[in-house]
C-alpha cells in the first residue's frame, strides 16, 4: 500500500527534477546564443514541438491527478520562463546587429573641412569637367542654357518646321506654361546653340554640357533625364574640314591617340549636310557617340547671322553612356540610383 501511493510521488518529483535540469539547460543555451539566427534555433531546440520538456508532456498521463496538476504547472512555468529568456536575448541581439548595420552603412556627412578628404565627384560630373577640360585646351569657351526651354529654341530655330517627324523622335515633355505646347524641358543641348548665337556676337568656339529630358522609360541603356554636350563653332569660312579635323582632334585628346573617328551621312535639320560620327576604338570595334554636320543658313538666319558672311558647324554626343562605358557599367540607371556604395567605386 506504502507503494503503491509513494510511487506516483516519486514519479511526480523524478519529472520536476527533470523538467530544472531541462530548463537550467535551455537558459544557458539561450544565454550563450551570439546571433538572432542562433536564439531562434536554441528555441526551436528547448521549447519547440519535437524539445524534450514538450515530450514530457506524455509523461503527465501516467502521474495522478494531484501530480499532473503539480508537474503539469512546473512544465508550464518553465517552458514560460525559456520562453521569456529567449524573447529578452533576442531583443538584445537584434538591437546589437542593428546597430552593427547602422555602423557599416553609416553615411559621413559632415561638412568638409580644409585638411579633410572631400570625397569625390559624381562620374558624370566627372566626365563633363574631363570634356571641359579636353575642349578648353582646344580653344573652345564653356557655355550654359535653361533646363526649361520655349518651343523655339528647341525646335524652331533649329530649323525643325512646325509638325515636323523630326519632333517626334524626342519625346517631349512640355510645361504646363503659357500657350499649350510653347514651353518644354529641352530634349537636348543643341537649343544652347541659339542661346549663343543670339546672345553675342560672333565668332563662337564654344561647348554646352547639360542635362537633357525626355519622355522615356528608364532601362539599362535608356534615362529620362541624361547628359549631353554640345560643340558650336561659327567663324568666317569654316568647312567640313574644320569639322572632321575637330571631331578627329577630339576624339585622340579624350579617348588617346590611338582612337580615330570617322564621319557618316546622316539628317539633322538644324545640319546640312548632316553626319553621325563614331570612334574607332584600338581594337578595331566602333563606339557610335553622336552627330554633327554644317550650321543649317536657316539657323543662323533664324539667329539674326549672315549665312553668306558666317559658316560653322556643330556637333553634340550622350554623356552618361560614354562615362559608363569608360568605367565598365553596364546598367544606366546604377549611375543615378545614388547608392554610397556604388558610387564610391569611382
Ligand atoms: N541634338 C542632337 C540629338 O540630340 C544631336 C546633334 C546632332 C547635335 C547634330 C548637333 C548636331 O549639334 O550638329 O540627337
């Protein structure tokens, strides 16, 4: 009899004891856990489903029901308390990995001071200012124009007829401003043209780097909003030849002497003739870079010039594609996604 009412005793406080060393167990697993990753598995582990404290569970069928009630509420508290010791490490961990993220993607923004590394220009930037330099020493000044142009700078002047195809091919964006169609984002830098032939007298050797808008959809070879620059030279007798001399001059002081270029018949309206010119680089492959040709009379007419007295030429190329090219990206858009990371390369 003495056994038979000691045994389930016995069985009660063998399973107690069973159930601290288990939870004694978990809690220093759980202390000892350095990653969120590691908390989560010692949970999984001591508590979860397949744990050995939840296996004791079928063990509480076999006890009394005064010794379920006792051995089933230590189960419960100790599976409560790991619980609790996993939830509160996990708390800690993950505030410390965070910081250690804050750490490593922490960005220096403080002002920079003389003595101070400046960190560096955009490759963009950097490519315009190289272009600058390459056409200062030729002899060429640096000129700007608006990013907001009328239809007349753009186009008109330029010798595109009003409804002409040749409009569709820039995809416009126009400015919700005074007539219906009067006003845009410029679609490129040769409006910059007329800004210079009918801001000051000639002669002109000038460039006109700038941004430039057009209605496109972004993708690896494609932005809305690039770069292009612009050459304008008007003299008295200047002739293709000055044009091709240039472009060949150009092409060997930017890229090396051991680039050439070459010229191809093309249509611009504001050109005649009109060509696209490539660069060939040393390993014979061709890179298209942009147009160029003779100022059209009836762009300088439009910008009150003489065409019998004044002759020139202009030509005007994609900045972002050469500067990508230049530096082996291959996706347009990582120039301007403006990740510290990605730029920094450069
Ligand atoms: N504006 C032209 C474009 O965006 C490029 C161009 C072609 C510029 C011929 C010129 C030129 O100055 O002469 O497609």
């Amino acid at each position: 009899m003495t056994d038979a009412s000691s045994t389930p005793a016995t069985a009660a406080d063998d399973l107690v004891a069973e159930i601290g060393r288990l939870e004694d167990d978990a809690r220093a697993r759980v202390a000892a856990a350095t990653t969120v990753g590691e908390v989560r598995a010692v949970e999984t582990d001591t508590i979860g489903k397949r744990s050995a404290l939840n296996a004791l569970r079928k063990r509480l069928g076999s006890l009394d029901a005064d010794g379920r009630r006792t051995v089933g509420k230590v189960l419960h508290g100790a599976t409560e308390a790991v619980a609790a010791a996993v939830a509160e490490r996990r708390a800690v961990l993950e505030a410390a990995e965070r910081t250690e993220q804050l750490l490593a993607e922490r960005l220096d923004l403080t002002e920079v001071l003389p003595g101070r590394p400046a960190g560096h220009l955009h490759l963009v930037t950097q490519a315009i200012q190289d272009l600058e330099d390459v056409f200062v020493g030729m002899g060429f000044t640096v000129a700007e124009g608006p990013e907001v142009e009328t239809d007349w700078h753009n186009f008109g002047a330029l010798n595109f007829p009003p409804d002409h195809p040749a409009r569709d091919e820039y995809d416009t964006l126009y400015v919700n401003y005074r007539e219906r169609g009067s006003t845009l984002l410029r679609t490129h830098t040769s409006p910059v043209q007329v800004r210079v032939m009918t801001g000051t007298p000639p002669p002109y050797y000038a460039v006109m780097p700038g941004r430039v808008f057009r209605s496109d959809t972004a993708d690896a070879t494609h932005m809305p909003v690039f770069h292009q620059i612009e050459g304008l030279v008007v003299d008295r007798d200047i002739t293709f030849a000055d044009l091709a001399g240039t472009i060949d001059a150009f092409t060997k002081a930017y890229f090396g002497g051991d680039f050439t270029s070459r010229l191809r018949a093309s249509y611009f309206p504001f050109t005649e003739p009109s060509a696209e010119f490539d660069i060939q680089r040393p390993d014979g492959t061709w890179l298209e870079l942009g147009g160029c040709g003779m100022v059209h009379p009836n762009v300088l007419t439009n910008c009150g010039l003489d065409p019998d007295e004044w002759q020139g030429f202009a030509f005007g190329f994609g900045i972002d594609r050469l500067a990508a090219a230049r530096h082996g990206v291959d996706d347009l858009r990582d120039l301007f996604t403006n990740d510290i990371r990605f730029l920094t390369q450069f």
